[in-house]
C-alpha cells in the first residue's frame, strides 16, 4: 500500500495515533468491508454481481487497432466495443473518439451544457478514506451550518442566477442526520428548481423520505470498483461496507429518486477497469430501472488540506479525455458532469465533446459563499475545504464562457414532480 | 382516388385553429438562434417548448423569444405517467403557454420512447379541459383510434426514434394512421433530411416536426430553407394525386381485362 496518503496530525492524542497506524498497516485490525453494519439494509440485485464480473475478466492490454477500428465503426457500441475503446490501443485514435464522441453527444443533447453549483453543510466525517480532506483524522476546521445559514447560503448561490444545487455533507450520520438534510431540502425546494444529493448512503425508506422534501437526484461516487483496493483506502467507518455503498443508486431509485449519478474516482486505482466499471454500472441498472436517468461523473484525484503530494497518477488528461470519448459512445444517453476539479481550458474543450454538466461558482468549504461571492472578508468560522478545486469560475463567467463557444448554458430542465 | 381539398388556401387545421405552414419546429436541442431561423427560413408557425425549461429566470428564458404570431406548443417532456403530463400541461397553461399542448410520456431515458397507454389516458383528461391535445404517439393503429377517441387534435406518431435521423422506419405503419385515421397525422421524431420530410408528406402526412435534422445542420438557415421547399413539395405531390399512384403501384396503359366483351 502506498503511504503517499498517510498523514499524522499534530491534534492526535496518541491513542488515536496508535489507532490510526494499527488501522494503515495492520489489515486484521480492519472489518470486513463486504460484511453489512448493522441497520444497513440488503436489498435483492445481481447488478454487482454483473458488474464485478466484467470488470475482473477485462484485460485492456489484449485489444488491438483492429478491435478500436471496429468499434467506432459499429452503430451501436457494445460492451466490447467499449472495452477496446477504454484500451491503450485507443490512445492513438483518441481524436476519432471525440468526432464520434461529439455527433452522439449532439444527437442526444444537442448544444447545450448544464449549470449546477455544490453547497457543502457540513463536512463532519466519520470514515477514515486516506485520500479525502474531510476524513476523521484530518486536522481541519469543522463546521455544520445551521437551518439559518444554509438558507443564507441558498439566498446568495441563488441571487447569482442558479437554478440547480447539489446539497453535500461529510459522512456522519451522528452530526448530520437524514432529518437535518431533509431540511435543508425543503429549504433548497424554495431556491432552486432542482435539488441533488450527495451524502452518506442511506436505506430506502430514508431516500424516499429525502425525495418528499425535494431532493430529485442522489449522487454516490463508489470511488473504486476495485473491492481489494476500496478496502485498503476506505479504512474506517460505515463507508468501509462496499456493497452497501454499491446498491446506494438502486435504493434511491426505488425509493423513488427520478436520477442517480456515479463514479469513480479516477486515480485511485486502476483507472481503465474503473471506468469500465462506473459505465457498466449505470448500463445494468438502466436495463432495470429504464424510465430513470442516469448520470457519470469523472472526477481525478485532487490535493487535499495537510496533503498537497495527492495526484491522479496515470491518469493525465488525455487518458480522462479518452474516458469520457468512451463512455459517451458507449452510452449515448447519458449526462456526463465535469466537475471544478479540472482545469478551465479542459472544461472548455470537453463540454465541445461529451460533458453536458459542468459546476460554477464553486466552493468545498462550509459557509464561505458570502466571502466568496460577494467578497466579504472571512472571519475565519468557514468549515475547511474537501479538496483544492482547479476552475474557480464563477456562474456568469462560466455562462458567458459557454455561450462564447456557441454552445448554450441552460440553468435548468427540470420540473419536480 | 386523391383528395380533393386542394385549393390555394391549403391550411393545415388543428381543432378549428388555421395555419398556412406544415413545419413544426420540435424543442429537443434548444438554441435561440435554432427558432429565429425556424420562423425565418423554413416558415415555422408553431415552435414547440419544452415546459421544464421554459419559466426560468435567468436570461435564456426561451418564452421571450419567441417571435409574434407563433403558435406556442408546449410539451410535457419528462413526464413519466399521465398524471405528471396532467400536471405539466396545466402548469404551461398558467404560465401563459396558451390552450395547445403536445403530449409527451416516456417512461425510458434511453431511447425517449413514448408510452401509449399513458399517453391516452393523458389526452382524454386534458382534452376535457380544452386543451388542443397533440399527441406524441408510437404509430400503433389501435391507440391512434383510442387517441382520437379520447379528443386528441392530431395524432403525432415517430418515424424513427428520436434524435436517431433515420427517416421513416416505421413507414408502412404511418401509412395506415394517415389511411385509417380522420385526424391530421404529424409525423415526429426521425426525420433526418428534407428528402425523408418530402416522402412522409407525399404519403399524406398533414405536417412534419422535426428539430435535430436542423439542430445539427452545418448551415442551418440552409437546412431549414430545404426542409421548407420539401415539405411543399411533398404536399403539393401528395394533393395532385401521384403520390398515391405511386405508393399503390401504376396502373397499367393496357387494361388487363381489355379482352372482356360485356
């Protein structure tokens, strides 16, 4: 296990210190992270089974020009196909990816590029995930908004011109429970015309409770498919179990959630078999829940408070761009967001291609819209951030960045039913 | 056997509402500069709009731009049962959309298939409210004739699946709706060139929709100048008679039964 991730607070008593190293370097110290904790609920689906399947027989290194010829030569794109186009023998041919990337995009979307911003109230965390800046160990500043604060928050974000906000937290269940969050839905119901998720993996019954307050859509990112891997990453917390966090998309939609989103976090392990993965999980669960609507997104790897060597490794830009070329020919029909974790000329390229989502006016910290917005000066309350984020536009830059390619930003496409 | 309704003022008639152009502009690839030149240069009267986006606050707002003298056609795009249609139609009528809505119920993101069942259910409650009903059908003769029966203005079955530009793969079964029928048949969906435009009119098509055959045209006002002269012309052929004499098959200069002396 590489130790690039591994940082020792000065805050740490050293009973926790002792913890924490047991936790790094002594797997038997560790649960089970395919065992379910307790109060997590099972529910009956063979989509993991499927996906898992295909990602563990998947052997990029065997696909050939020829192999990358014929897909892009097939009308319909299958999950060979796909397979070769995720390929290094894909690499050469990355330019005829984004042709055939861009007419299904504009058969499928046309022009346009949708415009969200992330709000962050809370980023308390129970889980110990070594490459994440809210993780229980990380010395940052803490903070939960209350009620009154995320609706000055919501006031600010929406008196810039959004219309779609995507409500995150840290992972604690104790500090931010299901009730606390669906507050802040209702609230989000009075700002916005679309509401997001993405929080802790919740049950069924808690997913269609959140959607009773306004959320519509529930983002859980499963980070990595690799099961060997997650388990050495995800150390601690209810985060740990993998395949309750799997089936998270299937509860929200069966608890009546109209969208799910998913990813992988690119980086983190080896990123052709998680992004085959990411993709077959949406293929498998549209096959089942067809009327839903399904998103991808591809976040890389970013730096994080108290740990600036954090990288995406291997994958480089052109490896993301040659991701996002596959997935968009493999699934047509899907929207791919690119998130302010990347750079501004990158999203300016790839909204030219694939994305149909991209974040503006973006802050992970907690209660800093005012500063940042609308230049207040911080007085150092702000909860720190999750990760250093690369595309600081803010929404009216973005849009009329948007605009200037020929492409139309649309702030919202959504009735809440 | 060809109609006989052709006169200099061949209108294309919706619930009693005129109109002189057959081209519809569907809402899915959204740009403002797409309705300018629908209206401009292929004659657009009514533009189709898709409720969830318009009402909006920013500047996009799409209601302002549309032109005067356009027929609005809401949709109900993301509707997934007919209640959620019911309640999307309603909402198009309070924010000023007017009386026309066009029916749209898909219960699957991947190919934005319409449903049927749900969408009948859907035309008989709004047409009691008197609502012009347009629906989005998949050309099914039964459910045309529910369609029609519940008080739809038209029936709007696909040529193709959307977005795909595959033209008229479901031919011969719009055939029998525009045989079969008494109501206006727009053909929706598919239709990926002017020259596949033409064929359905010539087939007795009242009006075609269409939308990402101009979307992603190189030349748009080109396109859509194209799309204008073949749907002309596909009526004009469909109204002279040939294009009925030519679907059935010529009939022949020698009668076959000449020999018959009684």
């Amino acid at each position: 296990m590489d130790n690039r991730f591994f940082v020792d607070g000065e805050h740490l008593s050293p009973s926790a210190l002792e913890k924490k190293h047991r936790l790094e370097t002594d797997p038997a110290s560790r649960t089970n992270h395919m065992e379910y904790m307790n109060g997590m609920e099972q529910i009956r689906s063979d989509i993991m089974e499927k996906v898992l399947s295909e990602m563990d027989s998947y052997d990029y290194t065997k696909y050939t020009a020829k192999d990358v010829k014929s897909a892009l030569e097939h009308e319909t794109c299958t999950i060979e196909d796909f397979k070769a186009l995720l390929s290094p023998a894909a690499e050469p041919f990355l330019e005829q990816l984004a042709q055939r990337a861009r007419q299904t995009t504009s058969k499928h979307f046309g022009n346009t590029v949708y415009l969200f911003t992330p709000l962050y109230i809370a980023n308390y965390c129970e889980n110990y995930c070594v490459y994440c800046g809210f993780n229980c160990y990380n010395n940052i500043r803490r903070m939960k908004l209350n009620m009154e604060q995320i609706e000055r928050e919501m006031q600010i974000i929406h008196d810039s011109g959004m219309e779609e906000i995507l409500i995150l937290t840290g992972e604690s269940r104790s500090q931010s429970n299901v009730e606390y969050i669906g507050e802040a839905c209702r609230l989000a119901r009075k700002y916005f015309r679309m509401v997001g998720l993405e929080i802790y993996p919740v049950n069924v019954e808690e997913y269609r409770y959140l959607h009773e307050c306004g959320a519509d859509y529930v983002t859980v990112f499963q980070e990595t498919y690799d099961s060997d891997r997650y388990s050495d990453l995800h150390l601690l917390g209810h985060k740990r179990v993998y395949p309750y966090r799997f089936d998270a998309q299937e509860r929200a939609l069966m608890g009546g959630m109209r969208g799910v989103a998913f990813s992988a976090l690119l980086g983190l392990s080896d990123f052709r078999k998680d992004a085959l993965a990411s993709a077959l999980h949406v293929y498998y669960l549209q096959r089942k829940y067809p009327h839903a609507e399904m998103s991808l997104s591809c976040p890389r790897l970013r730096p994080i408070i108290n740990n600036d060597k954090i990288n995406p490794l291997d994958v480089h830009e052109t490896q993301l761009c040659q991701i996002i070329c596959a997935y968009r020919i493999f699934l047509p029909f899907v929207g791919i967001t690119v998130s302010s974790r990347e750079s501004e000329s990158f999203r300016n390229g790839i909204v030219k291609i694939a994305a149909t989502k991209v974040s503006a006016g973006v802050s992970t910290g907690i209660g800093d819209h005012e500063c940042k917005y609308e230049g207040k000066k911080t007085d150092g309350t702000e909860g720190d951030e999750q990760f250093e984020i690369n595309d600081a536009r803010s929404l009216d830059v973005m849009y009329e960045d948007i605009a200037a390619e020929g492409l139309q930003p649309v702030l919202n496409d959504y009735l809440y039913m | 056997m060809y109609r006989k309704e052709f006169t200099m003022e061949d209108k294309l008639i919706l619930s009693g509402h005129e109109f002189s152009s057959r081209f519809i502009l569907g809402s899915g690839k959204y740009s403002l500069n797409l309705i300018e030149t629908a209206v401009r240069d292929a004659g657009a009267e009514i533009i189709t709009l898709a409720v969830r986006r318009a009402n909006t606050k920013k500047q996009e707002n799409i209601l302002d731009y549309i032109p005067k003298g356009v027929t609005l056609l809401p949709n109900t795009s993301g509707a997934r049962t007919a209640e959620e249609a019911v309640r999307i139609a309603r909402l198009a009528r309070e924010i000023g959309c007017g009386d026309f809505v066009k029916i749209e119920i898909m219960r699957d993101t991947k190919y934005l298939l319409p449903d049927n069942n749900e969408t009948i259910k859907a035309t008989e409650i709004l047409a009691k409210e008197g609502f012009v009903v347009l629906p989005y059908m998949y050309p099914d003769l039964y459910a045309a004739r529910n369609l029609m029966n519940a008080g739809a203005a038209a029936v709007m079955p696909l040529a193709a699946p959307i977005g795909s530009n595959k033209g008229l793969a479901t031919r011969e079964f719009i055939q029998i709706l525009v045989d079969e029928i008494d109501l206006p048949v727009i053909v929706d969906a598919g239709i990926g060139r002017p020259s596949q435009a033409c064929e359905a009119m010539e087939m007795g098509a009242a009006a075609i929709m269409a939308n990402t055959a101009l979307a992603t045209a190189g030349d748009l006002p080109l396109m859509a100048a194209a799309f204008r002269q073949a749907i002309e012309a596909g009526r004009k052929a469909y109204l002279s008679g040939l294009g009925r004499v030519l679907t059935r098959g010529a009939s022949a200069s020698d009668p076959l039964t000449g020999f018959l002396r009684d």
